[in-house]
C-alpha cells in the first residue's frame, strides 16, 4: 500500500484511538490529560470518520459481497454498542435498563466495530488509484 494511502489509514485510526483514551460515555475511565480534550478530540474523530466513510462509500459498488456483509456486521455491533445513545438521542427519555450498556460489553462490541470498520477502509484503499 503507497504511503499516501497509509496515512489514509493511520489518521482515522489515531484520531479515534486518541478520543476513545480521552471519553468517559459509558462508565469508561480517560486518561488525564487526554480529557482537557474530549470535545477537540471528538471533532477530530468525528472529521476523519465521515472522510474514511466517504472513501468507503465511494467504492461500494466495486466491493465484494463479503466485504458488504462485513460492513452490515460492524454497523450491527456499532449500533448495539451504542444503543443507550442511540436510544436517548431518539426518545429524549432517561434510558431504560434493557438498553444500558454494560462497559465489558462496550469495550468488546465497539472495539470489534472498530477492527471491521479499520479492515474494511483498508481494503477499499486498495482499490483507489489516486
């Protein structure tokens, strides 16, 4: 892989490493002094996650049918991840406790999100030509 599209890689995964280590959502523990910046960290994972989707999303018609079920699965353990966000982005309500997210559970479902979401971006780099 050219180094252009390494770094491709690289800075979505950082900047998403970096906010993961600096959040507190879900009863998870940051690392000082990463949490003076959360919100600027947040923004930049936010940037890189919406490019590396666009990336992806440009290609989505060249990819495998494996590679679209593995984008189906990731989306599945992001949602389920998230579900207690999701739920009260949606209802505006205290979440229920069917819908908490336990921080073992968290951990283990988003970092999977994460690994298929890193995989699958590259793989579609594969295919640029730029």
């Amino acid at each position: 892989m050219p180094w252009y599209n390494q770094l491709r890689l690289a800075l979505p995964a950082t900047a998403s490493i970096l906010y993961h280590l600096s959040e507190t959502k879900h009863g998870l523990t940051s690392i000082y002094p990463l949490t003076l910046f959360t919100n600027k960290l947040l923004w930049l994972d936010r940037f890189f996650a919406v490019a590396a989707g666009l990336v992806v999303l440009s290609k989505f018609n060249t990819t495998s049918t494996a590679l679209r079920v593995w984008m189906g699965v990731g989306l599945g353990l992001l949602l389920y991840s998230e579900r207690d966000m999701a739920y009260s982005a949606l209802f505006s309500t205290p979440v229920p406790w069917w819908c908490r997210v336990n921080p073992r559970v968290f951990a283990l479902t988003h970092s999977l999100w994460h690994g298929i979401a890193f995989y699958i971006l590259s793989r579609v780099l594969t295919l640029l030509s730029f």
